[in-house]
C-alpha cells in the first residue's frame, strides 16, 4: 500500500462511519467504576463533548466505551480486571447500543470478580442477549471501522502531560504508530531488502539457463547418432525376415520330425503312469491297514482307562500289535526299494530306448546315403548359427542403446521442463520488480532512500 494511501485510509476511518450511518447511540453502565446505574445517550450527534468537574466520571465513561468495544488496554490505576468493579459489588457490565444505518447493534461486555470478562451481543431479529467469542467481537468492531487499541482513539489524563515532555523522536514515532506510518516504513524496508535478494535469485537462474543451454548443446549430436541407428536397425530387420522366409521348408521338416518323436515319448509316458498307478494301489492297502491298526490301538486304550485290572495283559497285547507295526513298516520300506529299482530300471529303459532311437536315425541315413548333403546343411548349419550369434550380439547393444536414448529423452524433457519453469519465476520476478518499481515511484514524496536511521536525521534537521 502507498503512503498516500494509507494517510487516507487512516482520515477516512475518522468520518467513514458517520458517513455510513454508524456511530455509538448510547452507553448502558452498571457497577463499573464510580456508576451504579447510569446511561449516557449521545442521540444522533456528531460531535460530542462530555462536561463535568473533577473525579465526576469523564474519563470513566471513555474508559468503558473503549472496553466495551473489546480492548484488552487497562490505564495504569487499573492492573486487574476486577478494578473496573465498582466498590463493594461483585461485577460490572458495560453496554454500548451502536446504530448500523437502520440496524441497532447491542454490545455489552460483563466482568465478575476473581473472573475473565465475557461478551453478548444482540440484534435486531435476537430476542435477547447471546454469548459469543471475542474472536467475533472483533471481527464485528473491524467491519464497523472501530479502532479503540489506536493512540489516539483514547488518551487518558495522564498521558497528556507525558505526551507533551516526549523527546522528538518520541514524539515522531508515538504519531508515526498512531497514524500508521511506522507499519508502512518497516514495509518499504523489507520490499527493499526482497527486491536485493531477488536479484541474487535471478543472477543464479540465468547462471543455470546458460549452463542447461550449453547441455542441450552437447547432447544434439549423440541424438543424431540415434536416429540414423534406427535407420540402419529397419535395413538389418528387412534383411532378418527374408533369411526366415528362405528357410521356412527346411524348419517345417524339423518340426515334423519333432512332433513324431513327442507322440513316441508320451506313449512310453502312459505306460509308466500305469505301472506307478499300480504301485499306488498296493501302497494304499498297505496304509489303510496300518489306519486300521492306529484305531485298534486308540479303541485299546480307551479300554485300558475303563478296565485298569487287565493293564499287564492289555499292555503285553500291544507290544504284540506294535511289533506286527513294526513289520508291516519295515515290509512298506521294502516295496519303497523294490518301486525305487523299479523307477531306475525304468530310467535304464529310457536311456536304453534313446540309444536304439539313436542307432535307428544313423541307419537310416546310411540308407538314404545323402552324407554329402547332410555335410552341406551342417555347415550352413553352422554359418547360421555365427550369423545369429552375431544378431544377437547386435541386438544387444541395439537394446542398450534404445535404454540410453530414452534415459537422454527423459532427462531433455526435464530440461525442457526446468527451463520452463525457470522462465516462468523469471517472468514473475520482473513483473514483481515492475510492481515495486510503480511502489517507489509512487512513494518519492516520502521516501526517496528509506532506511532505520531516519529518526536521527530528523533530529538534526
């Protein structure tokens, strides 16, 4: 806010309330101070004066007007709140009736001893008083323009003749915080001190644009070496599929044979599903047998709790039976052997049957005699297998590369991104300079250099 600005904001607070049909109609007292029960109605005047001798009250009505309107300020004859009570009573109120164009608003702030004051307010549509907070208390002061914490709202007696021995600078400063200059001097002063350190924010940021400039720079030529890296990638692709398409027969062949020998092996996996379902079954007699003899066990001890007498010869009976348990496991880890004999005799089938496959495809390429083909196709064989040992290695580094020009993609797009953003607060920062600037030209009437010091040169001056 300019200085100008803010001298008629602080005139305007004088008469904007008589302007808008604002003003105190009148002051209910109760127990406070020297009042026992008074009224002071004002009516619709605009300029009062308050008559009366020595020690009749003048100063007692101001000071309850500005107590009532929710200034926490005692003078000093009052340290505690339950100074304001008047002698002999246990508290007092104040009630201050303000006219809001064709609204009355009712305040009245009540004090008890040994307590905090509280206020009520009512208005035109409330039946009566209610309690509210002194947050919104003032709130409701603020938007009636009602300042009683200012200097000059109230000034007691005594501060008259202390105002009148102050020191100039005492002086200048008490009228500069009355006024509200001393807000506004404190503010120029930290504006300055923001626009100083905002150059420095700005002389680092283009440091940064210069240095992103200069790796954007650096990176253009290794993203021309990608591009043309995809283009020799598309020819190699082009060149892969023709070499699929020439030998398409050739992999059809193999996967005939293949599919031949698969059937040949899940035949010979049926049979030994067979044989192990059998070994299953037998296992399964063999453990339903032992569950038998667990539940005779338990149905015998059961027994053994209802019939102590025969313990000794229940006792030997199953020592009997465990020993037939015994046997029967020790005859479950002989078939466990023989089904392991079994599974390697099956294994040495197997292998067996791979060599007689084996022997089997080497006459019959003696038959066919075409060793001189097979030669030819085992090494084409092998210069395929080079060839795409060298498209793997190829296809390797053209993967590592596709990673490292996307981590370059991603970090240009930060870049692009940071020099935004950058651009952005540049932006902000000169439009803020330009508001400052407007300020200051703005405020050469007052202060051309503001600084702290100000006080001592009006001293000399």
């Amino acid at each position: 806010m300019s200085s100008k600005g803010q001298i008629k904001e602080n005139r305007s607070r004088v008469n904007s309330n008589m302007i808008d049909g604002v003003y105190i109609k009148k002051v209910v007292l109760e127990n406070f101070l020297s009042f026992q029960r008074d009224e002071v109605d004002f009516e619709k005047g605009k300029f009062c004066l308050i008559i009366g001798p020595n020690w009749s009250g003048k100063t007692s009505i101001y000071q309850a007007i500005k107590f009532g309107l929710g200034s926490n300020e005692r003078d000093e004859r009052y340290s505690r709140w339950s100074d304001f009570i008047r002698h002999g009573q246990n508290h007092a109120m104040v009630e201050i009736h303000i006219q809001n164009q064709d609204k009355l608003i009712q305040i009245r702030r009540i004090v008890i001893r040994g307590q905090s004051p509280y206020f009520s307010i009512k208005k035109d549509d409330d039946m009566d008083f209610k309690r509210v907070h002194a947050h919104e208390l003032q709130v409701l002061i603020n938007d009636l323009n009602y300042n009683p914490d200012n200097h000059f709202a109230f000034v007691s007696q005594g501060k008259i003749d202390a105002i009148k021995n102050l020191k100039p600078t005492e002086l200048c400063s008490f009228l500069e915080g009355g006024i509200g200059l001393k807000g506004l001097r404190e503010e120029i002063l930290q504006q300055k001190n923001d626009v100083l350190r905002m150059n420095k924010e700005l002389k680092s940021i283009s440091n940064k644009r210069n240095v992103l400039n200069i790796s954007l720079e650096l990176l253009q030529p290794k993203i021309e070496r990608l591009e043309e890296k995809k283009k020799l990638l598309a020819i190699k692709k082009g060149y892969e599929d023709e070499l699929l398409w020439a030998n398409r027969y050739k992999l059809q062949d193999e996967i005939k044979n293949l599919k031949r020998q698969i059937l040949k092996i899940q035949v010979e996996i049926d049979e030994i599903k067979k044989s192990k379902a059998d070994i299953e079954k037998t296992i399964k007699t063999v453990e339903d047998q032992i569950f038998k003899i667990d539940e005779n066990i338990n149905n015998l001890s059961t027994q053994i709790g209802e019939k102590k007498y025969r313990k000794k010869q229940l006792i030997d009976k199953i020592k009997s039976w465990q020993n037939e348990k015994v046997r029967q496991k020790q005859e479950l880890d002989l078939l466990t052997e023989r089904i392991s004999k079994l599974d390697k005799i099956m294994n040495n089938y197997k292998s067996q049957k791979s060599s007689i496959d084996n022997e089997i495809k080497i006459i019959k390429q003696e038959k066919t005699k075409i060793e001189s083909k097979i030669d030819s196709l085992i090494k084409e064989q092998n210069t395929l297998i080079k060839k795409i040992k060298l498209n793997e290695e190829f296809l390797t580094k053209y993967n590592q590369l596709i990673s490292e020009k996307k981590e370059k993609k991603t970090k240009i797009q930060e870049n692009k991104n940071e020099i935004k953003s950058i651009n952005n607060e540049i932006n902000q920062l000169f439009q803020s300079f330009k508001d400052i600037e407007h300020k200051l030209e703005k405020n050469k009437w007052f202060l051309e250099n503001p600084t702290k010091n100000l006080l001592s040169k009006l001293i000399k001056n």
